[in-house]
C-alpha cells in the first residue's frame, strides 16, 4: 500500500489531496485546488491525468476550495464513482464548485482578450458549470461515527474535525494481504471553542497519521484576547467615522464574525452601526448553516433557545448584486464590510481595497490564513506599496492581524489531537504546511512522544 500527497506537501498549504493505492483498490481523499502564486496555480490539473478508470473513490473531508477544487478535473477525465461526504460538505461543495466555475470563467475570458490582441490561441477555464453539475451528482452523503465501505478492502470512518460545518477527519480500516491497516487524516482541524462547530473529535488507533500543521509553530491568541482588540478597532473607527475591511472566507467565518458582532452590539459592546455581507456565496452559505443546527455545539445551542440563528442576519445588510457592491463605495463611514476572498486573492475585497487602502481613516482587519504571493498575505508583512489590477496603491490604511479568529488549531491544539493515537506509535506524516510550521511541530512531537514525523515532498509516495 502506497500513499502519494499530490498536494499540500513539500512546505505547500494548498491543493490537498492524497491518493491511497492497494492491491485491491484506488482512492483519493480530497482533491483540492491550488492558490497563491502564479506557479502555485500551475499545478492545477487533474492529479491523475486520464488515469482515472482506477479510482474507485474519492472521501471528501470538507468543502473549502483548496480541498475540492479539483474534484471537476477528475470528472472531466472521465471519473463517475462516488465522492463520499457529510451532508452539509455536499451542499457547500456545490456552492464553492459553482463559484470557482463562475471566476475561473470570467478570468478565462479576461485573459483571452489580450491573447487574442497578442494573436495568440485562447486558454480555457480550467472546467466548466456542466463539470460542476457532473461533479455534484458524484456525491454521496456519509454519516459520522459510522463505518463506510467506500472501496474493496476499504472502510471509512468519519468524525467531526471542528474546522467547518460537515468537516471531518477521516480513519480507513484497509485490508490487504490478509492483513488490515489504519490510516487517519485529520483533515483541517479548528481550535477548540470555536462559537457555532463542536469541537474536532480524534481517534485511538492509527498505524499511520497524515497531520495537517498550519500553525504547527505557534498558538494563535485566546479568542477572548482577540474579541477585546477587535472591538477596541472597531470602537476606534467609529468615532473617526472610518471604514473597516474584513476579508472573509465566505464559509465559516463571515458566519462567525456576524454572530460575534450581532452579540457585541446586542450587550452595548459595540454601537450599532452598518455592517455589509458583502459576499453572495456568503449569503448563501448563512442560509445552508440555518440548516443544519444538528451540528451546532452547545453553547449556540442554548443562545438560540428561543430565537433562530437566521435572526443573526437580520440587522446586516446582504449586497448580492455587483451594483450593491459598488454603492458600498458611496456610503459614508462607520461602516464595517466584510467580502471575499479570504486571502484577498480574488473577489470583491479587492475592489474594496483598491478603493480604501491609500486612505489612512481606513481599518483592515486580517482574521485568518494568508497563502504565501496573496495581496493578503503582503498586507500583513507590511509592505508599503501593492499592485490591484495593475494599479500602484499606496497602503495608508491600518492593517491589524487578529490571529484569535482562525478556523485552524494551533500546535496546542493539534498536539492535543494527536495524544490519544500516539499511544499506539503510529508512524506521521506532516503535510499541509509551510517549512517553518510543519518542522516545528515535527520536533514538539519529537520531543513529547520519540516519534519522529516525516515531512513529505510533492508527489513522494509513502509505503505501509
């Protein structure tokens, strides 16, 4: 038995995917787009080529893009097995699916109007709405905390990772030779006491463990920390009447940020004053986690006793249209908005930031992971000058980093995953990670538990 990362290996964050060959069976766990730099984004193409007739499956931990973003390529190549996920990952894959068809379209066509004035041939987008569509009827729900059988000789079994609503870790139980192993994949776990997601749940067996280690060098601030910065920014803007940025992953964390400042306002934290959903996948992501209050952890739980959480969004302001976008411009501050990308690759934060961040009355706030070459990721390292659509913007704005919001565990936290299934001295394997991150929680469990983690290169096959 073989396991190959054919993406976020090598000091790589993006394009998660592994492909898991028996001598009886084929599968893929995730398989992810890459984002960041110009080259990162080369690598996105099927990871099979059109060696497809041999999967018999693929798992699907959760719906961010970098983990299903490639999924079109593979049904294009001809693939029509099942892609095993929670109900909630299904219905968010067609939303980010949908979305990453939508733009790569749109920046197809951008492109080709200045091939076309350098008389050269055409790229197409890299798959199609009608891939998305193909890709969708695929899915096949799967329950957690109940054994699978996803491919000969391979059981699944998924519990939840904490990161995003329906996310997972995964153990498969592999037969092979008259012999069964246990490999376990964490996923994207999320620190624990996220508000609205249960906390990540671990196992207690494992021959092998891929570990995702983001943050595997540090802890993020407490959230309680964080909240108090967050609110003394948004204090601070209010009276000099400036406008605040937030760049937003559409899904899990605008829905956070919205619930944290509803409450902020509802105990006179905060004054009340405009906040824009400026995102429609967003919008449409609120709706999906209305839901499904089953995967709620206790303490929305009992917050919601008596009021439904759509009631959150009910004093935001949703700007579906492009025209709603634009007239965010017009408005006078205060006025808090929060848009897409994330990572400020993409999207309407970047128009937003075209417009705001040579104005020094204007507020960024950075509330999640920074992919190496994003305009977000320059932002924070401070640089004084960035390039928008071709554009030389001064950066005037106030940047402000708030690294208490993340959707990923901090080396606490993952170290804390690990401790039951190190007491079976599984062997490890660190991905989804830049250098410095997965070295450093390599030694911490090195030196906690005398195993030694092995940190992979890019399509390195791995023997069990």
């Amino acid at each position: 038995m073989t396991i190959t990362p054919l993406g976020a290996a090598g000091g790589e964050v993006t394009g998660s995917c592994y492909d898991v060959q028996t001598d009886q069976a084929r599968i893929l766990v995730d398989c992810g787009l890459f984002q960041g730099t110009r080259k990162t984004e080369e690598l996105n193409r099927s990871p099979l080529g059109h060696e497809v007739s041999h999967l018999n499956a693929v798992l699907v931990t959760h719906a961010h893009l970098d983990h299903v973003g490639r999924l079109p390529l593979l049904v294009r190549a001809g693939f029509r097995g099942p892609m095993f996920a929670t109900p909630a990952t299904i219905e968010i894959a067609a939303l980010v699916l949908h979305d990453a068809a939508k733009i790569q379209s749109q920046d197809a066509d951008r492109r080709n109007r200045h091939l076309k004035r350098a008389g050269e041939p055409p790229h197409p987008p890299l798959y199609s709405q009608e891939d998305v569509d193909a890709t969708l009827r695929c899915f096949r729900p799967i329950p957690y905390h109940q054994p699978i059988q996803v491919a000969p000789g391979i059981q699944a079994f998924y519990r939840e990772a904490g990161h995003m609503l329906g996310s997972a870790s995964i153990q498969l139980l592999v037969e092979e030779n008259a012999k069964t192993k246990t490999i376990v994949f964490s996923g994207d776990l999320g620190p624990r006491g996220t508000p609205i997601l249960k906390d990540s749940e671990t196992f207690t067996e494992a021959d092998l463990v891929v570990l995702e280690s983001t943050y595997g060098d540090r802890n993020h601030r407490p959230r309680e920390a964080t909240v108090d910065e967050f609110t003394h920014i948004v204090r601070s803007a209010v009276l000099e009447q400036g406008k605040i940025f937030v760049p937003t992953f559409a899904i899990g964390r605008a829905q956070g940020l919205i619930h944290m400042l509803t409450c902020l306002m509802a105990e006179n934290s905060i004054p009340r004053f405009p906040v824009y959903l400026d995102s429609p996948m967003a919008i449409e992501a609120s709706k999906i986690y209305t839901r499904h209050p089953e995967l709620y952890d206790d303490d929305l739980l009992d917050y919601l006793k008596g009021r439904p959480f759509s009631s959150d969004f009910a004093e935001v302001i949703m700007t579906s249209t492009p025209d709603d976008s634009k007239r965010i411009n017009d408005q006078p501050g205060p006025l808090l908005v929060l848009a897409g990308a994330g990572m400020c690759n993409a999207g309407r934060i970047v128009h937003h930031l075209r417009n705001s961040l040579w104005k020094p009355d204007t507020h960024v706030i950075i509330v999640g992971y920074q992919g190496y070459g994003t305009l977000g990721r320059q932002l924070v390292d401070g640089e004084k000058f960035v390039s928008i659509f071709g554009e030389k913007i001064a950066v005037k704005a106030r940047i402000h980093t708030l690294g208490g919001f993340s959707a990923h565990a901090g080396q606490t936290d993952l170290l804390q995953w690990f401790e039951s299934l190190a007491r079976c001295r599984p062997r490890v394997i660190l991905t989804h990670g830049e250098d410095r991150q997965r070295k450093a929680l390599a030694k911490c469990i090195g030196d906690r538990h005398q195993i030694h983690p092995y940190l992979p290169l890019l399509g390195e096959p791995i023997a069990l």
